[in-house]
C-alpha cells in the first residue's frame, strides 16, 4: 500500500482501513489453522501411543520370527509393536529386519528388555534344540514380561505363523 502511494497516487483512506482488517483477519485465520492441524496431529499421536499394550521382542529373526513380525505390523486390531529382534547369528546382528534393529544375541536379553522397556516375549525359534528354548527361557524368566514360545510342531510346516499360533511357557518347557 506504502509503495502504491509513493509511485502512483493516493488512494482513498477506505482502502488502507479495509486493507488493513483484511490482513489482520487472513493472518488471525492463518494462525488459527495452524493451532487446529497441530492439536489434531498431536491427539491422533496420542490415540496411537495409547493403543499400544505391549512393547514385544521377538526372540529368533529366522523365518518363523518375521512372519511373526509381520503378522503383528499387518494386524491392526492388535495392541503389540515389536521394538527389538534378538538373534545368536552374528550375521544378523545389528541389521534391521522389516525395520526393526536385530539388538543382539541371548546374553543381550536382560539388557534390551530394559532398555526397550519390553513387557512380552516371543520366543520364535521352533527348530531349536530344548536345551537352547530351555537355556532362553531360563534368561527370560529373570524378567517380568509375559513370555509366549513357538511350539516345535512349526518346525517342518510350511504354513504362515502367525502371533495366534504363539503359546505360553508351560512348565514342561522349563
């Protein structure tokens, strides 16, 4: 407005009262808008964290432990999210399966459900000797998660696994 009076010619003074509530309404409504987005954002974040229960680390990233993975990422019905993988196969350890960090081996265990703040455990190797299960669940026990095992009868099917075919630690497994 500054600039049109200076090079053209004077305006009329209701053209600067206009102009001047004109702006002042687009940037009240401007502001307004962005308070609204933000708040929105910030509920629906909040709606999300409060859906999930459990925070779960999957024992195993063989194949039974990412078809778990990805029956837990696919159901959304389901209240779990997977923050950690743990694996003894060194080769896998510190890469990212389906986005979630493999975190380390079976000694890494107590260590990780503290740092993630695990509350459940799905131990995802149905091939493993009973010694090894026997061994891991002995670790996991130490903790306070809830703690699901594979059965071993997965071991040579070759269907989808899926988190319902997950069992609870019995004391036959101890």
């Amino acid at each position: 407005a500054i600039l049109i009076t200076v090079l053209c010619c004077r305006m009329p003074l209701s053209y600067y009262l206009w102009g001047a509530c004109l702006q002042l309404i687009i940037l009240v409504f401007a502001r307004f808008i962005y308070r609204f987005l933000l708040l929105e954002v910030n509920r629906i974040k909040d709606v999300q964290e409060k859906r999930i229960v459990s925070r779960v680390m999957i024992i195993g990233a063989g194949n039974a432990g990412q078809q778990i993975l990805r029956s837990i990422e696919k159901d959304f019905n389901h209240a779990d999210k997977v923050v950690c993988l743990i694996d003894d196969d060194s080769n896998k350890q510190g890469r990212y399966i389906e986005g979630i960090l493999v975190v380390g081996g079976r000694n890494d265990i107590l260590y990780n459900v503290d740092k993630y703040h695990v509350n459940k455990i799905l131990i995802a190797i149905p091939s493993a000797p009973k010694e090894d299960i026997r061994e891991i669940i002995n670790i996991c026990s130490e903790t306070s998660c809830e703690l699901k095992n594979l059965p071993s009868i997965f071991q040579n099917i070759n269907t989808n696994i899926t988190v319902g075919n997950m069992a609870d630690v019995s004391v036959e497994d101890l």
